[in-house]
C-alpha cells in the first residue's frame, strides 16, 4: 500500500516563539527560516503580522527570499489583521493566509462575547476576505477540542464554502487524548459537507504531555497536515515536536505509514540552531535531539552498545544529524566502558589493573556524579606503578581541548570535591572502528558491567 504524504507546516517562528524566552528578531527569523527550509517542511508559518512591526518584517522578509516552501502567516478573523497579513505576504512565491477564530462556547462567552451565529457569520466572512486576496487560505477554529462537535461541524462547512483549502483543528489547550482527537478527525472527514476539497489538518499542544501521540492519532483518523515545533516550543508546554512526529514516522514505518519531505539529517542541526539563537536549551532528555538522548551510562548498557548499537539504541545518532552516541562515565557506569576511555587516553591496563582502578572510580562516581578525563587521569596517576604506557589510539586521538583539559587539570594526589552540573559534559563517544573491535565475548560480560 502506498505511504500517505502528510503536509508538514511548521509554526517554530509562530507559535513557537510566543514561549516565554522564545521571541525572535526579523535576522533570528531569517536564519532559522532558512534552516526550516534545508530541513524539508512543506510550510513555514512566519509570524502573526500584525502583532508587531518586527513581525510584520520578518514575515516580509522571509516571503521575499525563502521560495521553496509554502510562507504562510496569521491573522485574527477581521479585516485589520487579514488585510496586514496579506501586505506582508503577497510577494511569497507560494503565500498562505491562515485564519483563526475561537468557536468552544468558553471563548465565546468570556473571550469573544459574541454568539454562535456572530461566529459562523464572522469566520464566514473572514475567511472569504482572505481568499479574495489569496488562493491559499487556511482557518483553525481555536479551541476546536473543547467546541460542540455539530457547531465545530457547521463551521468548517461555512469556511470551505468561503473559500478555505485547509482545515486546521487545534487542540489549542492540549486537552483532549488520543481515541478522542482520532475520532474527531474521523467525525469531521466522514460528515462535513465538502471536506474532501480541503485538507485536514491538526495543531496540538502539549499541556497533558500527549501532542505527538495526539497528532499520530489525528493522521490515523484521516489528517494529512500536522502542524509542530523544533524541539516542541509553544505557548505554555508547547507544541508537538516535529522532530518526534519525524522520527516516529521513520523508525515505525510499519505502524505510521507516513511520507514527508523531510531531511532528517537536519533536525539536530535545526534544533541547536534554535537554543543558539534564542538561548533556550533543552532539557537532556528530550526524545531525538536532547543531550542524553543517544548517552549511555549504565554498564549493562554500555556493555550492550560496545557489542551491538542496535542493543540499547532505535535509530542511529547519525539518521538525526548527532555526530556520535557517548557512553559517560558515571557511578552506574562498568569496567568495559571505563577500559574503553582508558584506552583512549592511552592506557592499557590487564585486568587485576583496571578492576584498581575501577574500584576507585566508583568511589569518586559516587561522589562527583560524572567522572570527567582530568579525574581519571588523577585515578591513573595513583595507579602509577602498574601502568603500561602505550601510544594513544591512532584511529580516534583525543580532541586537543579535552586533552589540555585533562592535562591542566592535573596535579599529584588531586581530586576535586566539587563539580558542577552545569559545567559542560565530556563524554566518551563511541568510536565505530573500536566497536567493531571490542570482543565482547560471553567472559567479559560475566566478569561485569
Ligand atoms: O493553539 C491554537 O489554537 C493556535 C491557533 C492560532 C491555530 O495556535
Ligand atoms: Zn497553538
């Protein structure tokens, strides 16, 4: 059966930036735009143009150069916001007008104050100003998790008759649950008169921890767009993260039978970017592109990854653009690991050697939390008179800076108290050609992780 193309509409410079720490300069914009596109997402929604003049130029700015993907920015449903969206879009090669209007009996009451008849009749028209202006014209009726599904219903066929190719359905405070959301998805395909001539698509938030598994259902239930986030910024918990959508759909082809047009290559590239233009960093074990995502510290699992990757890792470091997996040396870590960076200082120990030298290493684990390089120079040094120097590992020499590191670090008889968490890791990473070396015969594995 062939794969369905799903629509990848990222909202990184939208949604995304309105996260507290978030926001972006019309050149941040430009340059992360950019990488969005070398990244592969079908549409990059630039910005709300009338929130701001900043917005209003980084949306121009990115129309006017990035020609590839679909551009498309956000207004409110009135002529003030649709008219300033059109302005900074028109000059996109493929511009998108998206649309949005509240339509949950909440909003409507204590946000809007209008009726449900105010608001078909303002989505309505809105969405037939736009379409007067642009081909491309997308509506999200806010808070469509929390709306009367008929209302919802009646709404969608008031805006495909005026004009809207794309259906957004957001779950706009990240409260609904996979069943519920597929079977909305369902609901809308099968009963909204003239949805076949649109797209469906879905923007969920992360408030419940479910928008990825949320989205996943939605396309089951028949979406073919989903909108997200690099590392899964947005408002409050964010939104869905794209890199998790991507790698779910790659490395479960067999359950998410899904095409996108997306390098997957680029999306730790995409996500440094991101931390290093806003400052905001992820937390380390964030799925794909956080810092632990491809560590291993426990001995069983270093054990396992020395022998085969495929052990304890679903997908290689190198399929999302991490350069390596790193085993770091931490109290749970084993002697196989341990004789590993050993080597790749350059010291080979027999084994009565290394388990000294380990049983002081556990010691100071216990202690410092992560051993670094300069450390186990220290537990070296005190293990003098049984060490056999040998050349450092030609294949994989030690990074200059680690090895200066290590070496300033050291003075007779030093091992610091103290380290702190936020210094910058070293961890070992885990050199292929070693791997492929390691025996790791049954004996190792006994002797202990
Ligand atoms: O969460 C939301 O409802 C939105 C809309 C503007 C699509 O961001
Ligand atoms: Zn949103």
């Amino acid at each position: 059966m062939e794969s369905a193309r799903i629509t990848v509409f990222d909202t990184t410079l939208r949604d995304g930036e309105q996260s507290p720490g978030c926001s972006m300069n019309v050149q941040e914009k430009l340059r992360m735009a950019h990488q969005l596109d070398r990244l592969g997402v079908d549409v990059i929604e630039a910005g709300f143009p009338i929130a701001s003049e900043g917005d209003f130029e980084a949306v121009q700015a990115i129309a006017a150069v990035v020609h590839r993907p679909i551009i498309a920015g956000l207004a409110r449903a009135c002529k003030a916001d649709i008219e300033r969206a059109w302005q900074a879009l028109h000059r996109a090669s493929h511009p998108r007008i998206h649309v949005f209007l509240a339509t949950s009996d909440i909003h409507l009451k204590y946000k809007l104050r209008i009726s449900r008849e105010q608001c078909l009749e303002q989505a309505r028209d809105a969405v037939r100003l736009a379409k007067s202006l642009c081909e491309d014209v997308e509506f999200s009726p806010e808070d469509a998790t929390r709306t009367d599904p008929a209302f919802l219903c009646q709404v969608l066929e008031a805006v495909i008759e005026a004009g809207a190719t794309t259906l957004n359905i957001p779950d706009t405070v990240g409260y609904t649950v996979p069943e519920e959301f597929g079977a909305l998805i369902r609901k809308i395909k099968q009963q909204v008169r003239g949805i076949e001539r649109a797209t469906i698509s879905v923007h969920c938030h992360n408030d419940l921890g479910l928008a990825v598994a949320n989205t996943m259902a939605a396309l089951a239930g028949g979406a073919t767009q989903v909108e997200c986030t690099i590392n899964g910024i947005g408002e409050r918990a964010g939104n869905a993260s794209l890199e998790e959508i991507a790698m779910a759909m790659r490395v479960r082809p067999d359950r998410y039978s899904y095409e996108t047009a997306l390098i997957s290559e680029q999306l730790y590239p995409s996500s440094q970017l991101l931390s290093e233009i806003t400052g905001v960093s992820v937390q380390p074990n964030k799925a794909i592109i956080g810092r632990n995502a491809f560590a291993h510290e426990a001995g069983i699992h270093q054990d396992g990854v020395l022998k085969n990757p495929l052990t304890y890792e679903i997908m290689t470091p190198q399929s999302v653009g991490v350069p390596d997996s790193t085993l770091v040396l931490g109290k749970h870590s084993g002697r196989h690991a341990l004789r590993l960076r050993c080597e790749q200082l350059g010291y080979e120990f027999d084994r009565r050697e290394l388990d000294d030298i380990y049983r002081d290493f556990v010691v100071l684990a216990d202690k410092i939390k992560h051993v670094r390089d300069h450390h186990l120079l220290e537990l070296i040094e005190q293990q003098r008179d049984c060490r056999k120097r040998i050349p450092p590992a030609a294949e994989k020499p030690i990074p200059l800076a680690v090895a200066a590191t290590a070496v300033a670090g050291k003075s007779a008889g030093y091992i610091p108290k103290q380290v702190s968490l936020m210094e910058n890791p070293e961890a070992i990473s885990l050199p292929r050609n070693l791997v492929a070396d390691h025996h790791g015969e049954q004996e190792d594995y006994l002797w202990g992780v």
